[in-house]
C-alpha cells in the first residue's frame, strides 16, 4: 500500500473582488487606525467580513470550497477545469505561494513547484548567473546546481551564449533555459501548471519528454493542462476542478470523457425534428461486445457492435435504414445505409458489426433513421453520445492528432544502392514499397 | 472513486520525510528559524543579485559607495562644523561627521531596499515559495557591501588626522551588529506595510531625513541636556550613532543611559517587525 503523499481536505480559498482600489494607501489606515486601533492589526486576508470601511464594498468570492483528495506516492494526477475554475489558485496553495482561508493539506516529501517558467531570471544578469538564481529560488542548492550545471546547459542548447546576458537571448532560448533548470529540479513530488502549452512545437516535445522522464522515474507529479491528449498520456488519474470545487475524480478515462461531455454544446437532444408518427421509434443503442461494460464506451480498437433497438408498429415492406456518425464539431465522418428491409411489427434490433472504430478518444453521437417508401418514419440523434475511449495512438499534442487513433507499425528499411537510370531507380522503389507493405 | 480522505487516519504517523502541513493563518505567526536557517544559501544568492545588479546598472558603481558619505560629510563640516561651529568632542570635523555617516549611510540605503524588496520580487513571489523573511533580510544584508568600502575610505582619513582609536574599537562590531540589527527591524516594518500600502515608499525619504536630524549624526548627544536625555534614546538609531562614533574614534559619550534605552528600542523594533511580518504573510502573497 502506498502512502499518501498529498492530503487535501477541505482546502477552502477566498478572495475580495470589487470596485474597492487596488492598493489601500496608508493614509486611509492611519485615519481608520486614530478612530479603532486594532483594526490597525488584523490581517486583512478577506476571512475578516465586517469591515466598516467607506471606500469599495465587500464581495468576496471563492476560489476554492471543500475541495478534498488524496494522491499518492507515484502517481501522476491530472487537474483539469475550465479556465477561472481554481486550478491555478489550487496549485499555488499547495506550492505555499499563497496561503489557504480554510481547511488543511499536507504534503510528505520534498516538493518542486512549476508555476511559470524563468522565474527569478534577470535580464541584466548572464545565462549562467541566471541559472545559479533560477536553481537557488527554486530550491536547489548551491552544490547541486554546480553538479547539473552542464547538463542544465546541455538541455537547453545555450552553451555558445552561456555568458551573455540574458537580454540579448531570444525569447526561446530564454524558454529552453529556464525550463532547462525547472527540469532538472528532482524534488519527490513535483507540481506543474500549464507550462508545457508554452514555447514551439520543438520545444514542447523536449518538455513533454522529460516530464514523461520524471513520471517514469517514480516521482509523484500534480499537472494542470488543457491539453486533453498531454493528460491522457502522461496521467492515470484526473481531478476535475469546476467553480472551485472537486466535480470529479477518478481514473484519466471516465473523468475526462465526462469533462469533454459537459464541454461539448451537442448534449442538447435534439428531438425536434422526430417524425410524430408512432409506427417507428428507435428506442436506444448500445455498444454490445465481449469485454464491452459499459455500453456507450468503446475501449478498444478491435471489432465492436453497435446495436440500435427500434419499435417498429406496422410493417415495413421497403424499409432503409441510414445512419451516420459525427465527431463533437458536428463533422459527418462515416454514414451507411441498409436497403430492402422488411420488418415485422415488434422490437427489432439493428446491429452494425464494425471491425474497427480507430477514432480520436472523444465524444461521437449516433444518428439513424428508418425510411419506408421513400417517407422517413423516425430520425433519431442518439442520446447518450458514445465515448471512444481508447488509448492515445497518435501525436500527443491535439493540434496535430487529427481525427484518427489508429494503431500502426513503423519501419523504416534502407533502400539498395541504385545506379543512376531511372528505370533501375522505379524498380528500387517498387522493392521498397514491396518491403514496406510486407512488414 | 475516491471519496473523503479517510486514509490518514488509519495509518500511523511514521514517516521518514518530513510532512508539512498547510494551513490558514492562526494568531500569530512564529518564525521558522530552521527553514530560515535552510534558505541562507537562498539568502546569498538574493543579495549577490542585488549587489550584481546594481553595479552593472551605475556608471560609477562601487565610487557611488564613497561619494555619498564624503560629500555629506563635506557639506556638513563646512555648515555644521566651520560655521555653526556645533562641538565635536576635540575631533576634526569630517572625522566628527564621516564616523556618524557611515552607519547613517548603511541604515537609510538598508531601508530604501527594504521598503522596495518585496513589491520588485513581486513575480518571483507569486509563483515559488521560500521564506519571505529573506528578501528583507537580503536588504540589510546587501547594504554592508557598500559599508564596507565607505569604511575603507573612513580608514584613510583615520590615518590621514593620526587619529588612533583607543580600546573601545574592540566594541565595534557589537555596534555593528546593532546597526544591522535597527535596519533590520525598521526594514521589516516597511517592506511588509509598503506591499499593502503601496504609498508607503513614497514616506520613506521624508522618513529618513527627518530621522537623520533626530539621531546624533550633525550634532553630538551631548547637546541634549541630562534629563531628556533618555527620551532622546528612544530613538533606535540613537545609540549606534553614538556607539560608532565613540568606539571608532575614542571620544564622545561612552554606554550609558542613552544606549541602553536605544538598544531597547531596537529590540523592540525588530520583535515587532519580525511578527508584523510573518503576520502578514499571507495577505502580502495575494495583494502585492
């Protein structure tokens, strides 16, 4: 059994917001202070509600409410949560940057906090002062920065410029530095908040890297992204921050099918639109299949059925079924119809035995309908949506995935030295595309 | 899926690394001397930034350290001294005023520092944690760079007016430690109360003026007459001014009630600092 290293229990943020200004002047305190002195001294975090002061009014709002969890030694959790939902207010409670209203957390172990990236760089100062600084804000000491100095150098790819200042780098060099301390940085649990979204796709394939590095190494990791994909590969459990408060937790898959569900606007059943006649009606669908447990999720990329269950009131002589899939933007991606029906009143089941869905994890919905002669009986767009939720195949940055998540082999085979005739060079490729096809 | 967090209690409590725990602010706050204690390599760090920073940033540069205090001491030896003839205890006047300047000199650029620290490291601030006790400690700290070389200067003159300290320069780096010390608890004060008052540091210069006419640095203590003269102690920097002067030169006021009341001061000072400080911790993260 492993320990728990992070301990959340009722962690509870509260902030004063409102036209009040921005900073108190001193002045105005010492004219309060003369008329009720110990004012002077309560802390002004916002728990204090009474204040009769005259300037500005006293909303508050909650950042964080009973938010609880637990996350244990070497797991990599996910936080994920619209923006404004009280992730970064999370992150930085628990990196002591700012302290909570309420409730307690506990941490066990050494903690490596990655709110930003260049803190505590100095542009006056050279690039190897700077990473001096940067290792001794973020908690190394002097003896370890001066061991990973050359690699920290080496990650980065600065080595040319090490001694200029670090005025004169370019904005991504400042970036591959700065994480290059951040990253050698070996606390026991390390905390990351959006900073892997930052910097050229180069650069965000070195990050992406080496967190996967550090999750293998055992380290417990905390990581806030809106990158569905970085969490689905680098995380085996999510916490769903919403409006400040915990909406869910659990494994990587059911939570964020959950998340991209509530995200996405289709949820809205779409009725209208359904024939009024009762001689059809499509009753459900389900996914159906061995190792298939829930019915609306498909896991594998392996063969699937997908059965939809229709009351079918007077007979159907020349029926067509039709029916078509489309990802959460609404884009058609597959639709197929089957003619010549002849349906007997009663329940019917329609079963689509496909030998692969290799689609991106998402949200798809259903549509089907049933025609009889020509007259469209019931169109129904199917309500739950269905969950792929397979593991991820593809690029890991959403940009570049695509649609698909197709599970591939990769080879590559040296072609034969070829003379310089043409004809000898189509044949070489024919060899090679021969080879590439057999492997 | 997991529900409340019942998993602590059921585990005894023994584990080999060190479990922090974090919570809201209750009364008030204690100092963590270990942390702080940890975080000196941190604290070397901040202040060889600073030190870095500011004579990359200046023509003159270190010359800036000497010049301050010399021409202060030029000016008020012409004024204070030659023509409004103010006693000095026998000592040539830029001695006279030079060995006050330079713990005046340390504690109003300590406290310009300090009052500014936490508001520019405001980036740094809000994103890593250490203990925040650093940066106004790194203020104080960083001002004795500059002491020192306006020392070395104070140095040349000693050996220029032949004047030779007597046995009380064996005290001098307690009243070293007590100028540290009064900038420190002043520092605190302003460091936290400019991060919530931004107007605060517009304060600070008049501040300093006035308190340099109110500390022995153009006159001696002397001028003030017995009885008021512990009053005149409650000043904080009362007491080092005179302490150096006496311990660096051999003449003027020996410890007496005047240094007593004035080292009481300063601990009061720095008590009250340090607790108005850690106390609002908390509230400087989220307003600065």
């Amino acid at each position: 059994m492993s320990d728990v290293v992070i301990h959340v229990d009722n962690l509870g943020k509260r902030y004063r917001i409102g036209e009040r200004e921005r900073y108190l002047a001193l002045r105005d305190v010492l004219t309060r202070a003369i008329t009720a002195p110990a004012r002077l001294f309560a802390p002004r975090k916002s728990a204090s509600s009474s204040n009769g002061n005259s300037n500005g009014d006293h909303s508050h709002i909650w950042a964080l409410k009973d938010v609880s969890f637990d996350i244990r030694q070497g797991e990599v959790v996910g936080i994920i949560g619209r923006n404004g939902a009280g992730k970064s207010t999370l992150l930085k409670i628990l990196a002591r940057v700012t302290k909570p209203t309420s409730g307690h957390a506990e941490i066990r172990g050494r903690m490596g906090t990655l709110l930003e990236v260049g803190t505590g760089f100095h542009p006056e100062l050279s690039g190897r002062e700077n990473v001096f600084l940067s290792g001794a804000i973020l908690g190394m000491s002097k003896a370890e920065i001066l061991r990973k100095f050359d690699e920290i150098v080496d990650f980065a790819e600065v080595e040319r410029f090490i001694d200029t200042p670090l005025k004169h780098y370019s904005t991504g060099m400042q970036m591959r530095l700065a994480f290059a301390v951040a990253a050698h940085l070996e606390p026991e649990i390390l905390l990351v908040d959006e900073v892997l979204s930052v910097g050229d796709i180069e650069f965000q394939k070195k990050c992406l890297g080496k967190m996967g590095d550090v999750a293998k190494s055992g380290r417990t990791i905390l990581f806030v992204s809106h990158q569905m994909n970085q969490i689905r590969r680098l995380c085996e459990r999510v916490v769903w921050i919403d409006s400040g408060a915990v909406r869910a937790q659990g494994l990587t898959g059911s939570v964020l099918a959950d998340y991209e569900t509530a995200c996405s606007d289709a949820e809205k059943t779409r009725e209208g639109g359904r024939g009024k006649s009762a001689a059809v009606r499509f009753l459900s669908w389900e996914i159906v299949g061995p190792g298939s447990e829930q019915h609306h999720v498909v896991e594998t990329t392996g063969p699937v059925t997908v059965r939809f269950t229709v009351e079918i009131n007077k007979p159907i002589r020349s029926g067509r079924h039709g029916i078509h899939l489309y990802n959460n933007e609404g884009l058609n991606i597959w639709g197929a119809a089957a003619e010549n029906l002849q349906l007997d009143i009663g329940i019917h089941e329609f079963n689509f035995d496909i030998s692969t869905l290799p689609l991106k994890p998402g949200i798809y919905h259903w549509m089907v309908s049933l025609w009889d002669g020509g007259r469209e009986e019931d169109l129904w767009n199917c309500v739950p949506a269905m969950h792929i939720n397979t593991p991820p195949m593809a690029h890991p940055q959403d940009e570049w995935a695509g649609l698909l998540n197709m599970p591939y082999e990769f080879s590559a085979n040296p072609v034969q030295e070829s003379p310089r005739s043409p004809l000898v060079l189509q044949v070489a490729y024919a060899d090679a595309d021969a080879e590439g096809q057999r492997s | 899926m997991t529900t409340g967090p019942t998993l602590l209690q059921q585990q005894p409590t023994v584990f080999q690394q060190p479990t922090l725990r974090i919570e809201a602010p209750r009364g008030w706050i204690n100092v963590d001397f270990k942390e702080l204690w940890d975080a000196r390599e941190l604290l070397y760090f901040f202040v060889w930034r600073d030190v870095k920073i500011r004579y990359k940033q200046t023509a003159i540069g270190a010359a800036w350290a000497i010049l301050q205090p010399l021409m202060t001491m030029l000016i008020f030896s012409l004024f204070f001294g030659k023509l409004a003839k103010i006693p000095s205890h026998g000592l040539p006047y830029p001695i006279f005023y030079y060995s006050a300047l330079l713990p005046w000199m340390y504690f109003s650029g300590a406290l310009q520092n300090a009052t500014n620290v936490v508001v520019e490291q405001q980036r740094v601030i809000t994103k890593v944690y250490f203990p925040r006790l650093v940066l106004p400690l790194s203020a104080v700290v960083g001002g004795l760079l500059d002491f020192a070389i306006a020392f070395s200067a104070f140095l040349v003159m000693m050996l220029y007016y032949r004047i030779v300290p007597g046995l009380a320069i064996l005290l001098f780096p307690l009243f070293l430690f007590l100028a540290v010390l009064t900038a420190l608890g002043a520092g605190l004060w302003l460091s936290a109360l400019n991060a919530i008052y931004r107007d605060v540091r517009y304060v600070v210069p008049f501040l300093v003026q006035f308190w340099m006419f109110a500390s022995p640095v153009a006159y001696p203590s002397s001028l003030v007459p017995e009885q008021w003269r512990w009053v005149y102690g409650l000043n904080p920097m009362a007491g080092v001014i005179e302490g150096f002067r006496w311990s660096l030169t051999g003449r003027g006021q020996p410890p007496n009630i005047l240094l007593a009341v004035s080292s009481t001061m300063v601990l009061l000072l720095v008590a009250g600092g340090t607790a108005y400080f850690t106390r609002m911790e908390g509230t400087i993260a989220d307003v600065v």
